[in-house]
C-alpha cells in the first residue's frame, strides 16, 4: 500500500498541513488513541479500534495488530498486559480493533445467527482496517513492518490474517488458538457462523480452513505458544499447526519458519499471555524490520 500524492497543492496549503501532521503526532507519542473505522463501505456505523503510539514513533515504527478473545474488546489487551511497555522498547505501533464475538469468518450464510459486524471478519480487516491504517492513520502498513498477534480465538485471527493477506503480514503470533475448526464442531462460536456441522460437512472442511490454508505462510514468521494447563483450547491445537509447518518445510525445502513456546503450568486466560509477551514481542522485534 502506498499513499496517494495529490496532483498540485499550492505552498501554503502545503504549510498547513505539515504543521497540523506535527501537532497531532506529537501528540499522539506515548498515548492510546481510539479511531472509528467505518463498519462497511456504505455503512454510518463505525468500529473503534484502540491504537498505542510509542513514545519514539515515527511513520517507519513497526505495526502490531493484536485481536483479543472472543468476549473480550479493543481494551483487552491494554487492560490486562504490559504491551505498552514492550512498544516502547521496540518502537512498535500496538492495534486493537474491537471484534467481539468475530471468529475471523470470510463469509457468511444463510444459516449464520451471529455476526459481529455487517461485513465478515477477514473482509472488514484488508478491505477496510488496514487501508485505514495506511491511509488515514498514516502507519506503516508493509510486508516488512507489519505483524499481527491474537489471544484465543483472537490467536485464529492473527492466524488467517496472515495466510490471507501475506503479502502484507511479515510475521504472526498465535497465543492459544483455535487453529482446526474440525476438532471444535460443537462449539457454539463456530456452529453459529458456518451452521451446524452434520448439515454442511464440506462448508466446514473447505470454508476458512486455517490449518489448510498454512500453505501461504512460506515467507510469513510464526509464533506458537500455548499453556499445557490449558482446559479450553488443548494444546493439540497447537501442536497440529506445527505439525503442519513442518510438513511444508520438507515439502517446499525452505520457509514456514516458526517459533513453538510451551508456557509449564499456564492455563487459559491473560495471566499466560503477559507471561508469554517478552517472548513474543522480542519475535516481532527480530522479524520485522
């Protein structure tokens, strides 16, 4: 993504808008900031999406979006972690968007009762969040500089944004995810989007398969970390993405280069991943530039 350059804007106007981008970016430094997002392309309704700037930003700071648990809000992570702290140690820009009730969903169906917006999750995410970012926000939003995170089911999202949108994302990490809808066909989060599984066993196999669809994560950095006292989300889950990375390291010879953290005695809430976080955010460090 690139900005656009306007054809001829006369000096003063030029000015203007120098001084106004400087006043509100130092501002901003230090600070969290909460933007609306415009909910569809033709929508008035917006979605918040809470934003930390770092006390050293500048428009070449790293990008971390991180998505929170399935209950949980924009403030998530702000609340209930020290990323704040890490983001100004490594002079990276923290994103929340607030996603309830969102499990990162291309599409949705006829039989879809929960929607967590008027556009699915992924769709909203690269037709609408990250344009903004880019263009609006005015943050660095490449390959190079961009990561994404998640907690929970929020650990699936950071998952599909980057197998979706690789060409962007230059490194993920899954913080005890729901990464195989297939082991979870019960399980009201999923049966409320995608129907019920003995009535649309193909929707299910084929439809946002995050464990499939780990082929477009070649040249993407991945981080996996999971609680072994996890009653929630086993952490098979995990063990079953990393299985599948490394089976696509012997088929393709190179990339699907991963981290894989087991956290002794760590179970399913944020207690887990604040103990989790330096790892993390020393991995976006290394493999965001």
């Amino acid at each position: 993504m690139k900005y656009k350059k306007p054809g001829t804007i006369v000096l003063i106007a030029i000015t203007v808008i120098f001084i106004h981008a400087t006043l509100v970016s130092d501002t901003r430094h230090g600070t969290w900031v909460i933007y609306n997002v415009p909910a569809s392309p033709q929508s008035e309704k917006t979605i918040p999406v809470k934003i930390y700037f770092p006390k050293s930003y500048s428009d070449s700071s790293r990008v971390i979006i991180a998505f929170h648990e399935y209950d949980g809000s924009m403030n998530s992570w702000q609340n209930n972690t020290s990323i704040a702290y890490y983001a100004n140690q490594y002079n990276m820009v923290i994103v929340c968007p607030h996603m309830p009730r969102s499990v990162y969903e291309s599409y949705y169906f006829d039989q879809t009762t929960v929607k967590w917006n008027e556009m699915p999750a992924l769709l909203w995410i690269g037709q609408l969040l990250l344009p903004y970012l880019n263009n609006t926000v005015g943050l660095n939003i490449t390959k190079q500089k961009l990561g994404v995170c998640g907690f929970s089911i929020g650990a699936r999202g950071a998952l599909r944004v980057g197998e979706v949108y690789h060409d962007f994302v230059g490194a993920i990490a899954c913080l005890s995810g729901y990464y195989d809808m297939l082991s979870h066909t019960k399980n009201h989060m999923f049966t409320a989007v995608y129907g019920k599984y003995n009535d649309f066993q193909q929707r299910w196999a084929q439809t946002d398969n995050a464990i499939d669809e780990a082929k477009n994560l070649g040249d993407v950095a991945v981080f996996i970390a999971h609680g072994n006292k996890d009653s929630r989300v086993p952490m098979e889950q995990a063990f079953m993405l990393a299985l599948k990375l490394k089976q696509l390291q012997k088929e393709y010879k190179s990339g699907y280069n991963f981290t894989f953290v087991e956290k002794k005695y760590k179970m399913h809430d944020w207690n887990y991943c604040q103990s989790v976080l330096p790892d993390m955010m020393a991995f976006f460090n290394e493999n965001l530039k």
